[in-house]
C-alpha cells in the first residue's frame, strides 16, 4: 500500500470486529509513525496502549460512568470548543446531520443522539486504544506534534488492515486511564486512537465525510 492509498483508505472507523489485534504488530506500527517530526526532533510523545483484556476493563468502566452521567474530564481542552468560525460551524453541523441521517437516527431525538454518543464510550468495540500523552507545561506546538504522530499511526495501521478512529471523548476519564495504564500524573491524556479490524457489515462505516475541493483551499501564486 502506498501513501496515497493508505490517506485514501483511511476513515473513521465506528465499529470494530473482536479480532484481536496481535502487540507484535502493535509495536511495529507505533515503531514507523514514531518516523513523525516533532519541534526540534523534541519527541514529547508517551504513548499507552490498552491491549485485548485491558481494553474491556477500561471499556466497561467508561460506558459505566457514561450511563450513569458522569461528566467527561479530560486532561485537555476543557472546555470543549463550542463556538467555531460560521464556515467551520456549518461544516460540523453538516457531517452531524448527514451522518445522522445516514444511519436512519434522528437529530432530535434524544435516546437516539445518546446511543450514537454511546458508541465512543464502548471504544467502538475496538479490541486496542492507544493513548497518546505529553508534558502537562507544554505548548500547542507540541499538540501539533501529536497531531502529526495521530496521523502516522493511522495511516501505518492501513497497512496491516488495520481501522482507526482518532477520538478525543477516548480521553474523557483520565483518572480510569491513570489507574489501569500507570500513566503518571504529569502526563495530559490527550487523545484516544481505538484500533482494529473493520467491521466491514457496520453501517456505522458505510459513511465518509466529504472534503473541501482541493482549488478552494489551496491557493498556488506562480
Ligand atoms: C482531534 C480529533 C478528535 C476527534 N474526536 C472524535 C470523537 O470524539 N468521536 C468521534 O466519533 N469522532 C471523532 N473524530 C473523528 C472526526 O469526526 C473525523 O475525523 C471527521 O469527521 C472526518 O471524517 P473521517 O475521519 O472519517 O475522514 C475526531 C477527529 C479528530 C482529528
């Protein structure tokens, strides 16, 4: 698979087969995208992965906490953002509504936007979450690094036919994250990535979210 293949293959993956996914593979995955640049080759990534068993102690403590109404705390950008530029606005609220109606669920209705909500507290199903965590007192330069190494592991994880969805409510009980990884209390969590095999018959990864036409965002003089 090339590059070009693997940003084409890539999506959000919203529902994951049982498979597990083997910790050999794991490593030699994280091992390529840890080839992303970082400011001054600073490296300021930690990464924590829940594997197999580990995943399903941390799924059921999440959906617990989510069912019982639990407010997320993440480590990160707190609060969520909630007031984007009118463009950017109309973009979220169109993949929401599109999305919803894709899957036959109701904007509206309440028990359905909880359970599609639902869905990012069971990780997807997903069998691996890979935690990734940097220095409390760094800066957005280092976020952006993280950005760059997301990416790397999703795009290196196409290769092994592997699904990813980058989620930040993966990250929304820290304090269960601290306790089942050992990730130290100066680390933010900052984004979950689940991880595994394609449920190919899910509707949940039938849909694909539209792009902007490459002649509107790029602008080339010369
Ligand atoms: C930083 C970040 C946070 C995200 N958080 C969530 C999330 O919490 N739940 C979710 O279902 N998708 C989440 N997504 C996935 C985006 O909704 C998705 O990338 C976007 O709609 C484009 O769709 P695609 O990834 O399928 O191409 C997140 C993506 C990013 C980059």
């Amino acid at each position: 698979m090339n590059v070009t293949d693997a940003l084409k293959a890539r999506f959000t993956c919203r529902a994951f087969t049982s498979e597990p996914v083997d910790g050999e593979m794991i490593l030699t995955i994280m091992e390529a995208a840890l080839k992303a640049p970082s400011w001054g080759n600073t490296q300021p990534w930690e990464i924590f992965v829940a594997n197999g068993k580990s995943a399903d102690r941390l799924r059921e403590a999440y959906y617990d906490r989510f069912s019982h109404g639990v407010p997320a705390n993440p480590d990160i950008a707190r609060p969520l953002p909630t007031d984007w530029p009118p463009a950017l606005k109309e973009r979220y609220e169109k993949l929401r509504d599109d999305r919803s109606e894709f899957l036959g669920l109701n904007r509206s209705d309440e028990s359905d936007m909880h359970s599609l909500m639902a869905r990012n507290f069971s990780f997807f199903d997903a069998p691996c979450v890979v935690f990734l965590c940097m220095d409390r007192s760094l800066t957005p330069w280092s976020l952006f690094d993280l950005g760059s190494l997301s990416q790397s592991i999703m795009l290196a994880a196409c290769e092994y036919g592997l699904g990813t969805a980058a989620a930040v409510q993966l990250a929304s009980y820290p304090d269960l994250l601290r306790q089942e990884l050992g990730i130290p209390d100066n680390l933010a969590v900052c984004i979950g990535i689940a991880m595994g095999r394609i449920d190919a018959d899910s509707p949940h990864n039938a849909f694909r979210s539209p792009r902007r036409p490459v002649d509107e965002v790029v602008r080339i003089r010369g």
